[in-house]
C-alpha cells in the first residue's frame, strides 16, 4: 500500500494573530510561534496549517495579500519564516502554507496596475465589466455582504470580489494569472514547506457571467494543471477548502488516479445547525442523528477514491464545545466527547489552536466589540434590512468567527500570557481557569487526551486504516460506531447530551479492554450500558 505520510498525522491550525506575541504589540507573530514550537510537539502533531503570513493590509486579517513572497510586517521578516520551517522541521513538524489565489488584496501591485486602465497588462488579472443599464453587471453578491461587483471611477467600469471589496477575484480564465501563481507557489515549495491549504479553491473556476462561482467546468482542469507545474513533484500536503463538496466531488478533488489534491474540507457536518435556505447566522438547534448520518455518509462514500479531513473547528468557526457541547456544567467532558468522537474516524484530524484546551467563545454585547468584517458587514446589513439589534449580537455570539479568534490562553498572568502590549482582539476572561498552563499541571486535562488520542493514531493502524460501520440502534442522542481491522474490532461511543442515556446491544457483549474514556470506567457491558452526560469513549471488543 502506498501510505503518505498525511494519512498517518494530526495537523494543527494556527491562526498567527492570536496564538503568541513575541514584541509586545498586542499581535502575534513568527517568533512567538517558535517560541511555542516545544509545545507542539509535546502535543505529538507533525504538522502545522500556518493561516496567511503574507503581507496583507488586514481587512481580512490577512487573507488578502499585497504581496505572497513577503511576510506581514507585524508578523516579523523571511528570515523568521526561513527559521519558523528550521525549528519546526527539528522537530519533525512540517509548515502547511495557507494558499489564498482565489483573490489578492487590491494593494497588491497587480491590480494597483490593473485598475489603471483598461489597456493596461494586467487588466485581465481581475474580473472587470461595464455597467448594465447604469448598474451591477449582474446579480452575484459578496459572501461578506452586499453586491460583489463594486464600481471604479477610474475606468467607469465594475470589478468582481466575492469576499471584502478590498479582496478583488483573479480571472483564472487569464493564464498569465495561473503562471505567477505557479512561480509563487515553488517559490515557497523550495524553501521546504509542507503544503497548501487552499483558501476557497473551489471558486477559482468561476463564470461571473453565467453566475457560476463554485464547481465551475474548469476548476478540475486548473487543479491538475497546478499539480504538474508545482507540487506534484513533491510529498506534499494539499487540502482544498470546498464549501460546496458533496462526496461526489470530493472524489474528483482527492482521488489519488486523478493527480488533484491530498484531500478537501467538505463543511455538510458543520452546517448541519443552518436553518435550510438561510444564512450561516439563521441557526437551528443540532440534530444529533443528522450528524451520524453525515459523518457516516463521509466515513464510507470516498473508499479509496479519496480520503477525509476530520475538523470541529478552524478560524471560521464558533468553537465547537459552545457550539453543540456545553461550556459550563461539562466543558471538559464535551470538550473530550468531540475529541473521541472525531479523533477515531476515518481520515486526517485537525485540531485547531485552543481546542485542545477546550476554549470556549467569548460573548459580546455591542458590535463595537466585533472585529471580524464578516460579522460587521452582516450586522451593518440586517441593521439597514430592519432586524432586531439583539438578535443580530446572538447571532454573531453563536457563529460569529471572533469566537474563534481570541488569543491563545497560556496562563493566568495579564492577557494569559498571549501578550505584554494591548492585544488585537479581547481575551475571554475564562483565562483564569481555561489556560494550557492548568491543562499541563491535570494529567486528566482535556490536553492530554488530545495527546493520547495523537500517540493512539501513531501507535494503532485500526485507526488510520480499518473500516467504519455506524451502529444504529441507540438513543437518538448517542453516537455509536465501529470500528475493523484485520481481527480487531473497536467500538466507539458517544453521548452527545446532558440526559444519562442507556444502551443495550445484546451481541456485542462487554470488555473491560477501555481505550479512552472521559468519566471513570473499567468495563462496559452492551447488555445495559448507561451514559453519563456527554460520556464517550472507545472500547476494543476483540
Ligand atoms: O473562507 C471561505 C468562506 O467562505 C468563509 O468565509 C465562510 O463563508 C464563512 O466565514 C463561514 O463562517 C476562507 C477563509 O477561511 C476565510 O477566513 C476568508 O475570510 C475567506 O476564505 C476569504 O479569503
């Protein structure tokens, strides 16, 4: 079988903003990242997914870049990103870059020339169109809010963004375009990174036209091109960010035969709390037999035709144990049950920064305390579209992606240890009590299960390899599956409530072989089996 070494591991996402300041600027950087690099491997990941370090005037907080072969000057120099990949490499931890191609920032030099005028070289870098009928071109509109075609007086004519009006779409169509992101990308592949994740990829194939943005008839076309030309010849890592991808299309992304990429972010589980039709902020409560069917759904429709990314959470999302777990009464036994859960399927996990610590979102009262401008964006919107201020804020509060984005607590001094200036963003006040100092000091701290979740994949090939079989007859709030290799056969338990759930499976009779458990336990007999709130563990049944 030929393995690759992505199959094997964990990843861990660190947003740089929030995760260690080195200079006392409130924001953090490369040097702080290295600083933190023991820790990580104490952790066990073995590779690192770094969110944009490019240079970036932060309207997206740096997913638009002004120029992707330098390095945002609050986050420090090349020479600290050339040392970010030494020390990591020492340690076996490979740097993941963030590729975000879909769009650049509108201070990058290609289109301050393109927006010069209509005959410039670098016009068709972008998306440019006249008015219609004195108006937008068409009727496609901007993820964050509003029409995604803004006017430029210069010209007289529109240019698309599907993000920020400060993040203008690359005409892909433009092969010129593709060339420069091809130099870019081995420019960074010689300096040994890891891989890419890749930002929205499945938007580069877009017919603004026809009102086509994901999934359009050459993306697949662009993606292999991009294999053959970059990273294709190297062991690499690449994960498409897909919103869209069902099963199906995940396949022609990650299928090895096909010479794409490593794997996708497919997000059906986690929009499963989405009203239907609505937007992420009009939300509904989890449906927890929706989840095993989704998850088991991914679990056995790619076969060997592809393969899984395992995620809760990243720096687009409210942080998973606020979510759908609890983050008071049972913040440490949810924060464990989501771990277990995921961490024994099928695929590659990523843990993104904080999770293993069981951070939890921070609630605002005000939009004054938002930063994020997707969230202000939308606020700004519903405001003018008559909705109620408040429930505006709960939105934000329940999906908002600052939840995810406040600094990394490390300890219980000032600002938990994440800075000695004023940070960026709020610190959650919980940082007394929630911080990777007290996880470090509790062998029995959310931390540690995550190690031991790591060790287990590292130590045990049923994990990585063996077969998924979701077990259907239990309490709707209880997520059982099983897991088979050669002769081995795992089960998997999860009680995704507050209630004590029993479970009776007469054939699987009881062991006393627990793997990891998140309450006190030394058998499980599936004659009658009770779980304690949001209890979960897995349990070898031979
Ligand atoms: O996100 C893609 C994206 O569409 C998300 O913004 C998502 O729609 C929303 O945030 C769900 O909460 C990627 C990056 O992960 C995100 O941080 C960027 O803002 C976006 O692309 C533009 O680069």
């Amino acid at each position: 079988m030929n393995v690759k070494w992505w199959q094997t591991t964990v990843i861990y996402q660190i947003y740089p903003r929030s995760f260690q300041d080195s200079d006392a600027d409130g924001i953090g950087d490369l040097k702080g990242i290295i600083q933190r690099l023991d820790y990580l491997e104490k952790l066990g990941i073995t590779a690192i997914w770094l969110s944009p370090v490019y240079k970036s005037p932060n309207d997206d907080n740096g997913y638009d870049i002004s120029d992707y072969q330098d390095i945002m000057t609050e986050f420090g120099t090349m020479n600290d990103m050339d040392e970010l990949i030494k020390q990591a490499d020492k340690r076996k931890i490979k740097i993941i870059m963030d590729l975000v191609v879909n769009h650049t920032s509108d201070e990058h030099k290609w289109f301050i020339e393109s927006r010069k005028s209509k005959d410039n070289p670098y016009r068709d870098y972008y998306v440019w169109r006249n008015p219609v009928n004195g108006d937008v071109p068409n009727s496609l509109k901007s993820i964050f809010s509003g029409s995604a075609w803004e006017f430029d007086d210069e010209t007289g004519e529109y240019y698309l963004h599907l993000f920020s009006k400060k993040q203008p779409d690359l005409n892909w169509e433009n092969e010129k375009v593709r060339r420069e992101v091809w130099d870019m990308m081995n420019f960074w592949l010689e300096k040994g990174v890891g891989g890419f994740r890749m930002d929205v990829i499945d938007l580069i194939g877009k017919l603004p036209d026809e009102e086509i943005t994901g999934n359009g008839p050459k993306i697949h076309d662009y993606i292999q091109e991009m294999n053959r030309e970059t990273f294709g010849k190297y062991d690499v890592l690449t994960v498409g960010e897909t919103w869209g991808a069902t099963p199906e299309i995940a396949k022609l992304y990650s299928d090895p035969k096909r010479n794409e990429l490593s794997m996708v972010f497919q997000f059906e589980h986690i929009s499963l709390d989405q009203q239907p039709g609505k937007e992420k902020w009009d939300y509904k409560p989890l449906e927890v037999n929706e989840l095993k069917q989704v998850l088991s759904k991914w679990q056995t429709a790619l076969g060997n035709e592809g393969w899984n990314s395992l995620f809760w959470n990243n720096h687009d999302l409210p942080r998973i144990v606020s979510r759908w777990g609890n983050d008071t009464t049972y913040r440490v036994e949810s924060a464990k049950m989501f771990a277990i859960l995921l961490h024994l399927m099928k695929g590659t996990p990523y843990i993104y920064q904080g999770e293993e610590i069981g951070m939890t979102n921070y609630l605002v009262k005000d939009i004054s305390e938002v930063e994020d401008i997707e969230s202000v964006n939308m606020y700004n919107e519903r405001l003018a579209n008559g909705y109620q201020k408040e429930d505006i804020i709960a939105s934000i509060n329940f999906k908002g992606r600052d939840n995810a984005r406040t600094p990394i607590q490390w300890d219980r001094t000032e600002n938990a240890g994440f800075t000695k200036g004023t940070p960026w963003l709020h610190v959650n006040p919980n940082y007394q009590e929630i911080n990777v100092e007290t996880n470090l000091d509790n062998p029995d701290s959310i931390f540690y299960c995550y190690q031991k979740l790591i060790k287990l994949r590292k130590d045990n090939p049923i994990i990585v390899w063996g077969d998924y079989e979701l077990v259907t007859d239990t309490p709707q709030q209880v997520f059982m599956y099983l897991r088979h290799y050669e002769d081995e056969t795992w089960a998997v338990v999860a009680n995704f409530g507050e209630e004590i759930e029993t479970v009776q499976i007469e054939h699987l009779g009881q062991s006393n072989k627990i793997v990891i458990n998140n309450y006190e336990r030394s058998t499980v007999n599936f004659q009658k089996l009770e779980l304690q709130p949001y209890e979960a563990f897995a349990v070898k049944l031979k």
